[in-house]
C-alpha cells in the first residue's frame, strides 16, 4: 500500500482504480447554474451575468478542466462550488445531494471538508505571521475535530511528505517568508489533503508561479488524483496546462459554456471558434499565422444585462445572421464532444489544422 492510502485517517478509503473509474456516477453535478450581480450605480442599473444556464458534472476520480480569458467566469463557478456564493438559479448536486439542502454549520464544514478549494495566489493564501504548522492544524481542528492534538501533528508530517515539502518537520515550523511560491502552493494542498477530501477545487494554482515550477504543481494534482483517488477541477487559462493533466476541457466564455469533450479530442479537433482562439495563444515558433491570430481583435464580451445571441460573435470570423438573434446551445458534434456554434455542425471550420499545441 502506497503511503497516501496508509497515511493517517486512511481508514475505510478504498483504493484508487483507473483513471475514469466510477464516473457514471457523478461526484458533482450543476444544473442549469446561474448566477447574476446587480452592477452599476443608482441611475444605471443593471445585471452582471457572471454564469448562465452551466450544465457539467465532475466523475469520481476526474480530472477536469475549466478554461478560459479572464473574465469569463470561472473563479464564479469555483466559489459557487465551494458554497462562497449563492446561485441566482439551478441546483449543485454533490453525491445526489443538493446543496441548496445544506444549512447548518456542521453539515457547511462537512461539505467544505470534502471539498476544500486552493487559491491562486499562494503568498495570500498563508497568514505570514504565523508558521506552517498553523494553518495545517487549524483545518484539522475545524474538519476533524476527533483526532488528538498528537494524531494531528502526525497527519500533517504525512501530508507535508506526501506534497513533496520534505523534511516535512523542518517545514512544519518555517513561517510563509521562508517558502518560494511553489512550496506556498504546496502547503495549500497539504492544508486540503489532511481532511481526505473528495474533490479539490484548485483555482488558477500555477497561474503565479514560476514556468519552472508550474510543472511540478500540475505533477503533485496528477499524483494525488492516482494514488490518493481524489476528483480535481482544474481552473486556469492555459489550455496548453489543462491538455497536460486533464481527462477533460470544458471551455467557458462569457459565463457560459461553449464547448466540452475529452482533453485529447476537444485540443485535436476543436470545434468552437473561441476554442481555436485559446489554442492559437499557445506559444509554437512553428506554427503560421492563421485566420483566427488576424480574427483576434476584439474583447471579452460585457455581460451587463446581455441580449440573445452568441457572445463570441464579435470576435468570430465565421458569425452568420443567426449569430446576432439566437443564443446557441450545446449540440453534440461527436462522441461526448458538445459544442455551442451555430457553424459548426455545418461543416469543419477552415483552420483546424491550422493551430496545434506543441507537443501534442
């Protein structure tokens, strides 16, 4: 038995199985999610449609991935999932159970505890004026409050050791200052790992980091998935990052979704304009410049009180009549690959080959 599934609090966890194992039956479910803000002053009012109509689902023992430019509503979705905000609409189902059932503190911290999430800055997320050690017993304190203050201790040396932070009884005592952002990071999933969570939601955790760095991190998620059976979501903007570690790419712009499949199939053979857009980002000195690097002139859409129709239509070189009046829906195009392009269906867009990702 490996040392995660013999660390401490392993007890009754089984162990981990294929990649995609279990995933008929989903861990997290969203449902017509929606969540909008008032925005504006006392004159201008108006509504900020951060996510609308969001249908995904997370599998046991799943990494996936949520890409998109900032400001398309991603970290929404995160603090949706973590019960940070309140859905306008819809429902999050987490093991067949709604959240919106979840009301005392008790069942608040045993949800969180299942489901803890990592943030993206990793020099924020740590209070400098106290040790490693804190913020790691803290949790346990809050999320497992059975274990003596001996077997919380010993848990943690596990979950330092088990993030890679070793020694890990030098770690427990340095204060954040000591640490490089990598080890920052670390430490918030060691934080997230003594309370043998179910999913993590790791919001943007390499985006600040070092490039030099950010492989070990997206490692370290790969790792914990395999040896500890822990499902991700994994939210960032590099698609290039999400075809790495994910076993599938949901694509979000504007607070909605645009495009879903397996990560191998939707960066091969993507399907929406946007996604292609994304891909055309990643750094390739090989690559020719194609129609979408000459498309690439406009903005993210404002989402203050948005009128129907597709919200990358500005900014899409192939938008049609229909574009500007009728909002599209996700269609399947492939096997359990769903797009949301009144042009795509028709007919392979001109520059799909035209964008790979190095490497792939």
């Amino acid at each position: 038995m490996s040392e995660l599934e013999s660390g401490p609090g392993a007890e009754g966890r089984g162990r981990p199985g294929q990649v995609g194992q279990d995933s008929s039956e989903a861990l997290l479910r969203a449902v017509g999610l929606t969540c909008h803000f008032r925005a504006g002053g006392l004159f201008a009012r108006g509504t900020l449609h951060a996510v609308d109509d969001l249908n995904l689902s997370i599998g046991r023992r799943e990494i996936v991935a949520l890409v998109g430019e900032s400001g398309s509503g991603k970290s929404t979705i995160a603090r949706l999932f973590a019960m940070l905000y309140k859905p306008t609409r819809g429902e999050i189902f987490f093991e067949g159970r709604p959240l919106s059932g979840i009301h005392s503190r008790k069942e608040r911290l045993a949800y969180r505890r299942d489901v803890p999430m990592i943030f993206q800055d990793p020099f924020a997320s740590l209070n400098p004026t106290y040790r490693v050690s804190h913020g790691i017993l803290r949790s346990m304190k809050l999320h497992r409050p059975e274990l003596s203050h001996e077997q919380r201790v010993e848990a943690a040396l596990w979950a330092l050791d088990a993030v890679g932070l070793v020694p890990a009884t030098d770690m427990l005592v340095k204060f954040p200052y000591e640490l490089s952002g990598g080890q920052r990071q670390r430490v918030g999933f060691a934080e997230a790992l003594v309370c043998r969570p179910k999913l993590i939601l790791a919001d943007e955790p390499v985006s600040m980091l070092d490039v030099s760095i950010r492989v070990g991190i997206l490692n370290l998620m790969a790792d914990l998935r395999e040896r500890e059976g822990v499902s991700l979501l994994y939210i960032t903007h590099d698609i290039a990052s999400a075809r790495y570690i994910a076993d599938r790419v949901l694509v979000l712009y504007g607070g909605q979704l645009v495009e879903e499949g397996p990560a191998d199939e939707v960066l091969q053979q993507p399907k929406h304009p946007y996604t292609q857009l994304l891909l055309s980002a990643v750094p390739n000195p090989q690559a020719e410049l194609s129609l979408v690097d000459a498309a690439d002139v406009g903005e993210p859409p404002k989402v203050v009180n948005p009128k129907e129709g597709c919200r990358f239509r500005h900014r899409c070189p192939f938008a049609i009549d229909q574009c500007d009046s009728v909002t599209p829906k996700l269609r399947l195009l492939r096997p359990d690959h769903r797009a949301a392009c009144h042009v795509a269906e028709a007919e392979p867009l001109e520059f799909a080959d035209s964008v790979s990702v190095p490497g792939v």
